[in-house]
C-alpha cells in the first residue's frame, strides 16, 4: 500500500507502532556519560542553575 493511498487519520496510531519497542530499545543510540555530563553542564550554566552543590 502506498502511503498517498493511504487514509493515515483512519489508521489506528497504536497498531502502527505495536511490537516496535524492542526495535527502538536494541537499535536507539547511546551515549557515552561524558557526553551526558557536558550537556547537562552547559545546560545549568546557561540556565544559571549549580548542578552539583559547592
């Protein structure tokens, strides 16, 4: 079926995605903490918040 062909409002939105969390889980990126770390960092420095108490 293509997809100008279909009526994606009728489309039940949960059979689209059932059984697909598995995929998600296994294939989705990591990210290594580091990376986590310095985004969080830059984040609290703009937003002027201490991350970690002095």
């Amino acid at each position: 079926m293509k997809l100008e062909e279909t009526n994606m409002h009728l489309m039940n939105p949960t059979s689209l995605f059932f059984g697909r969390a598995t995929d998600y889980a296994n294939y989705r990126p990591s990210y290594p903490p580091e990376a986590i770390t310095s985004i969080l960092d830059g984040l609290c420095t703009t937003l002027g918040i201490r991350a970690k108490p002095p």
